[in-house]
C-alpha cells in the first residue's frame, strides 16, 4: 500500500515537472496604480521614486528594457 502510493506521489511529480516551461517574454509591463491623488505623500513616492527604482533596477539585472 505504501508503495503504490509513493510511486503514485513520484509520478504526479514527473508528470507535473515535465509540464512546466519557463516563461518568456520580449516585453514585459510593470503596472503601479493608485485611486488616490498625488497630493498623498506615498503616491507621491511611488510615482517619482519607486516606479524609476524599479525600471531602473529592471533594465540593469535583466535583459528587459523600458518600453514606451
């Protein structure tokens, strides 16, 4: 009994491994968003540092670049 069910468990998982794939993508879209103003300190932030943080850091550690 208990080895069926191991090699049931060792099946999924090589069945479940052989079914991923990495992901790829030429361009890729980083999405920040906000319901409140500008006049709120952290959207603030997030608009005037965090998003140039991030596409900077983006376009230095990977091969993605800022798009238009």
């Amino acid at each position: 009994m208990m080895k069926t069910k191991l090699k049931a468990t060792l099946l999924a998982a090589v069945i479940g491994t052989l079914g991923m794939t990495t992901a790829q993508a030429e361009n890729i879209k980083l999405r920040i968003a906000s319901g409140h103003p500008n006049a709120n300190t952290y959207v603030n932030l997030m608009q005037n540092f965090f998003v140039p943080e991030v596409s900077k850091r983006v376009a230095e550690r990977t091969q993605h670049k800022k798009g238009p």
